[in-house]
C-alpha cells in the first residue's frame, strides 16, 4: 500500500486522479527532478496550443525568462532543506496568449521516512486581484504624495473619528509624530475647547461627516497649549454607494489681531 503522500502518479487510484481532475482550479505535482507527473484539467487548459503535453515539463519553462533561474533554484533548496516553501505569486505563460499572475501554494510530497520526493502546486490566477491591489496602493500613495506636499495642516479620519493620515504640516502643527496620531480617535489626541461655525452653530468633530463646514476653535496640542484655529473640514464620500467614508479636514492657526 502506498503511503498517503505519495505521488498521485504513482497512487494507481482512478478516484482519486478522476477527483483532482474535476477541481477547478490548477493542480500538478512534480518529482524529485522538478519535471511535472501529474496535471489536472485545469492545468492543462493553461498550456499554449501547440506546446504539447504539460506532463514531462519543467513549470519554470512556463514563466518569463528572468524568473526561470530563481524559480529552478527555489524548488531544489526546497528539496535539500525538507522545508515546505511558502506561498509565492508566479508570471505564468497562459493558453490565451501572454502572461498571468498565478498564486501558487506548495506542499512537499514524501517517502515514509519523510524524505522529499516531489512537490504538489495548487494555482489560483489573481491577476485582477493584483492588479485592483496595485492600483489602489498606487492611488494611496499618490493621497500621500499630496498631503505630504501641503503647506497647511490637514488630518484625516475615518467615519468614527479615528485618525488615518496625518501630513507632516500636522505634525509639526500639533507636536504629533504620524506615529502617535494614526489609529487615535481625534478628540483624545486634539481636545477641542471650543468650536463654532460661521453661523454660529457649535461643533463636534462628527458635524462634518454631514457636510462641509467651516469654523474658529480653540484646541489642546501635545504640550497641552492652547491653539486657537480655524478648520475647514468636508466630509469624504464613496462616489459609487455614496456612503460617507470618514472626514479630511485643514486647521489654520488664527494670529492674535495686533
């Protein structure tokens, strides 16, 4: 009987190769060489036509050539070690024409002693998942970009109250390293004294979350010194859902009238 590990190839159980077969998702096992024994449906529908039988092949032929040597090297530290590799995100060579990014969670299969005797490899394709990931760094770090470049103190907080970003006007405005301000609900770290609009209303932090306003204030900074303010602030809104999403607002420090 052969031991659970072992390679499908070798199992001889039409079940259990039927089973892999129908999953829908990519799954190969390789030996200890790196050469693919086994490919299910999925897999196979990966290869280019043309290029013939994904089963005999090495899966680094697949990928760009830059990554190739990388990847080679990888499974055959994998191999020495007994180590089960982590999960990695591969450029994969697909049927459709160009290249897709594939995330691909390893296991080692082995013997009854516990050597290693090959690899299994599930793929799942996460090319929009990165792509809507990449974009949406790139969009924070463009935010980023521009409050850091502002003169004026600006301080952003999600719909609770709680403080997101923090420019580097703010810190120096308020004696507030980032560090200390980001996850801080905004009232304890910048009491607020007093406050009211230009229509005279008095305000809370949370006035904002229905709409721009605008108004003079009295607030505590680090040192607990009194800083008389102006802050305009607007409310941050999901243009799909129009859900409110939180508030940015910009603090003016007032200059006593001579």
């Amino acid at each position: 009987m052969y031991p659970v590990s072992a390679l499908i190839s070798e199992a001889l159980d039409p079940a259990i190769v039927a089973l892999l077969d129908e999953l829908p998702m990519a799954y190969v096992e390789l030996n200890s060489e790196g050469m693919i024994v086994f490919a299910n449906r999925a897999a196979r529908a990966l290869q280019p036509p043309g290029n013939g039988d994904l089963v005999g092949k090495y899966p680094w032929q697949q990928m760009p050539a830059d990554e190739q040597e990388n990847s080679c090297a990888e499974y055959f530290l994998a191999m020495e070690t007994g180590e089960d590799p982590p999960v990695i995100h591969r450029s994969l060579y697909t049927s459709a024409g160009g290249f897709r990014t594939h995330e691909v969670r390893r296991s080692l299969i082995r013997d009854e002693q516990g050597k290693p005797t090959g690899m299994r490899a599930v793929t799942l394709d996460v090319t929009e998942a990165q792509m809507a990931h990449e974009e949406a760094s790139n969009a924070r770090l463009w935010l980023e970009s521009i409050l850091n470049s502002l003169a004026e103190a600006v301080i952003v907080t999600d719909a609770l109250g709680f403080i997101r970003n923090v420019n580097p006007a703010a810190e120096k405005f308020f004696g507030w390293p980032a560090s200390e301000l980001s996850g801080q609900l905004i009232e304890k770290r910048i009491p607020m004294l007093a406050f009211r609009t230009r229509s005279g209303k008095t305000l809370s932090f949370h006035m904002a979350l229905n709409g721009p306003c605008i108004g003079d204030g009295t607030v505590l900074d680090r040192a607990r010194d009194l800083l008389k303010v102006e802050i305009s602030a607007s409310p941050i809104i999901d243009k799909e859902n129009g859900s409110t999403l939180g508030v940015v607002s910009v603090w003016r420090k007032i200059e006593p009238v001579p």
